[in-house]
C-alpha cells in the first residue's frame, strides 16, 4: 500500500502506525507526538511546525560540519549520476581508492588499509574478524577473546554486542559470542577510595587491570583491547595522563591487538582527526564511522597496520567477510567532500581554539547543586549529576527514571536543545555540538541547561 500525506497530522498517524524507532520506548509516544525533524541548517534544526531546536549532539555524534552543506550533497548527486553503486568484492571504484588513501595519509603510524563499512557496529565486528583470522594464520588460533571497559559502547550486532559493556542491553540477545571481558573504565569522579585523590595513580591502576585481565584469562586466548579514547558510554571518560601508554605496553608485552574504537572520537571531535593522535599512542587498529561522512551519507571502516595485513597478501590467504554496500561509491563521494570543508574551514583548528571556552561556558553549571562534574575534551562532554555535591550520592533507579525521561529529557526538547540524557551508568547530559559552533551556541547550551536544571532541582 502506497500513501502520501503532507499535514503534521497525517505525518504523526504514519509514524505511529508504520515507524520503529531505534532504542526507543514506543509506549512513551501513546499520548504525544513523535518529534519530526524536517530540516537542517548549519548547527540547527526544524521541526514540521518550524520549531529551531540547536543540534547539541550533531544528530548522534555525527553532523561535524553542520546541516544544509550544499556541497556535500551535489558531491553525491554527481557520483551517484556516474556511478551510484559497485562492490568492493573483487573490484574497485576510483573514489573508494582516493578515500582509503587520504585516510592512510591522516592515520598515526602505518595505518595504512582500509576496510570499509556502512556502520560503526560493522566496524568493530569486522576488526574483531580480522584479530580472530589473523591470529589464526599466524599460528596463534587459540586468541579470541576480546577486552573492554566497563559501560562502554561498542554497536549493537551480535559480535559488537558480545565486546559492549552494559549488561542491560545485551540480555534480550544472550546468548552471545563467547570472548567479551570487562575492566575497569577512566571514571575519575568515581573512582576507587585508594586511588580517589591521585590521577596519575588512577590511570595507572586502570590500566594496570587490563594486564590482570590477560592474566587472569590466559594471554594465549586474549586477541585485542578495544578502548574509544574518550570512552561516551557513562558520560565521557576521558583517559588519565599515561593510560594509553602504558596500555600500549601491555599489549605489545602479550601480544595483543590495540583497536582504538574511534566511532565517535575521530574526525574532529576532540580536535583532531583521531583522538589516538591527541592522546599519543599507537593502535593496531582504528574502527571509525560517524563522522567520516558528517551523516550525508552512511559510512564506517577501519584502518589496520601493515603487519596484519602482510598474512593476506600471499598465496589463497583471504579475509573471509565482506559488506554489500561497504565503501559506497556515493558515501565515498560524500566522505571527501566532508573532509574538503574540514581543511577549508579548518574544522580542527576551530575545536582546539574553541575547546577551553566551551569546557568553561559549561563548568559555570556547577554553581548548580544537581551538577557534581562536567568532563570531556573538545567537543564532546557529559555533565554528571547527583543528589549531594558533597558526597557524590547519585540517584537511585527509581529517580533517575522520573528525572531523566519524565522531565529532563522532554523539557530540555521543548526548551529548543538537542542533547543527551543517559543513565547507563549515573545519569548525565551529553553535548556534542557541529563542530561549527562557537561562543554564541555555547552559551545557548548554558542558558537552556541552566534553567531545565533548576527547574529539575526543584521537583526534586
């Protein structure tokens, strides 16, 4: 059955007949409308009543140059006009052979392969197939487990799945594979009393029990470490001074594969194009999506050091995986364009520049009492919050339903903010703006965060 409607009233009754929404509770639309997002311009959006909302989180981690960019779409339309789609299986297109080649060209160290995907779930399934079959072929079968930090994110297919870190979302699928163990993650705000005081400690320590776990677990059965440099899940982690360093160290000491999971990280959101070259530490893999493209187009993959590709490139050996519309001529198009405005604009340059002013716009909050920390680095932050600044006591479950989806998250909406309201650890707010934006939309964050926070104090 066909249809086509234009009134917002038709629009709601089609999507709550016909739409299934992605990790969201359906029964909560039952009374009210679903939000319709009908256009973009620059670090906003419009709803189909014309509502401007500021993209306080670039759609999902992702619009890093803004929306309305007239450029990246005709860079699609004259691709998709010369050649709209052909497969990587055996063949190669001209515009999937300069991407991967400008992305080797940006990579640390020998990053110098290119494995495309359209997602990043697929990316990090695909790094952690080629750890099990490179390991295979190097005569070390026996590695195939995977370790990852607590509460972190990794996709949602069954493989990354198995590698993600919140219990709550994997049990609907259990069984999964076998091989995901978790660590400690760089909470500082919460971390162990021994340690509380001391950053560097801290670091040390949590690092120090990814070297326990391939103790605990047999080195010959671990295959990789998969860590984002500023883990999102839980409210923006950033990594303790030497973390990466030393994490580096125990990898290389049992062998085992440093994927730097880079889906949100990469591509300026922490001011440079990979946020392991901010840190300073060498993966053996990047897996990376998101922002490749600024969302005009689907696209993940991952980059991976000549050394495991080298029991490729001889004899039968073969990587035995593959995605149909992996390195997407159009999105391949699309990629470039996106990277164009980066050096153009200087997209890079305007996060570092800008960086210290949005931390500082947003740390005014803590005159709040519901606000225990503000964290991040460039333009990726999460704000904590808490019951008492003192103690740091969090919310219990039951609170944290009524304050994040009964109250915050609606009103910081209507309130014209796009943002993030998450508990999968303690609840926090999560901003991410286009990397566009400066003073003006920082401090239209503040102001709308300001006034939706105390207000949720108040009905405390």
């Amino acid at each position: 059955m066909t249809s086509s409607f234009d009134a917002a009233d038709d629009s709601q009754e089609a999507a709550k007949r016909n739409l299934w929404l992605h990790f969201t509770r359906m029964s909560s639309y039952a009374d009210s409308d679903i939000p319709v997002i009908v256009r973009g311009s620059g670090p906003y959006v419009y709803d189909q009543r014309g509502k401007r909302y500021l993209d306080g989180l670039a759609g999902l981690f992702v619009s890093q140059v803004g929306h309305g960019r007239t450029e990246i779409a005709e860079a699609g339309a004259r691709q998709a006009s010369e050649l709209a789609y052909f497969p990587l299986w055996s063949y190669a297109h001209p515009k999937a052979i300069e991407l991967a080649a400008r992305l080797a060209d940006m990579a640390p160290g020998d990053l110098n392969r290119v494995f495309f995907t359209t997602s990043g779930s697929e990316a990090v399934e695909s790094a952690w197939k080629l750890a099990k079959q490179y390991f295979k072929l190097i005569g070390q079968p026996e590695r195939y487990k995977v370790i990852s930090r607590e509460l972190a994110y990794h996709g949602t297919s069954m493989g990354a799945l198995a590698i993600t870190g919140l219990a709550d979302i994997k049990y609907p699928f259990e069984p999964l594979p076998p091989g995901g163990v978790r660590v400690p993650n760089t909470n500082f705000y919460r971390a162990p009393a021994f340690v509380r005081d001391d950053l560097d400690g801290f670091g040390q320590w949590a690092a120090d029990e990814i070297e326990r776990a391939i103790l605990r677990e047999g080195p010959a059965s671990v295959a990789a470490v998969y860590l984002e440099p500023v883990q999102n899940s839980g409210g923006c982690f950033p990594p303790p001074p030497g973390y990466f360093q030393r994490v580096r160290e125990i990898c290389d000491k049992y062998g085992v594969l440093l994927v730097s999971d880079e889906v949100i990280c990469a591509f300026g959101r922490l001011g440079y194009y990979f946020g392991s070259k901010r840190y300073g530490y060498q993966p053996d893999i990047i897996t990376f999506a998101k922002g490749l493209t600024s969302g005009y187009s689907p696209m993940g993959g991952m980059l991976v050091r000549d050394e495991l590709m080298e029991p490729f490139t001889a004899g039968t050996a073969t990587f035995l995986h593959g995605i149909t519309f992996a390195g997407h001529p159009v999105s391949a198009a699309v990629a470039l364009a996106n990277l164009d405005i980066f050096e153009k604009e200087d997209l890079l340059g305007n996060v570092r520049a800008h960086e210290a002013a949005f931390r500082a716009t947003l740390e005014k909050l803590n005159d709040l009492p519901i606000v225990g920390e503000v964290r991040g680095a460039g333009y990726f932050y999460g704000i904590e919050m808490v019951k008492d600044k003192a103690t740091r006591e969090t919310f219990s479950d039951d609170e944290s339903e009524r304050l994040l989806r009964g109250f915050l998250s609606p009103a910081l909406f209507d309130a014209g903010l796009v943002c993030r309201t998450d508990d999968r650890g303690d609840p926090v707010i999560q901003l991410s703006p286009p990397l566009i934006c400066g003073q003006e939309h920082f401090d239209e964050m503040e102001q709308i965060l300001r006034a939706v926070l105390t207000e949720a104090w108040s009905r405390i």
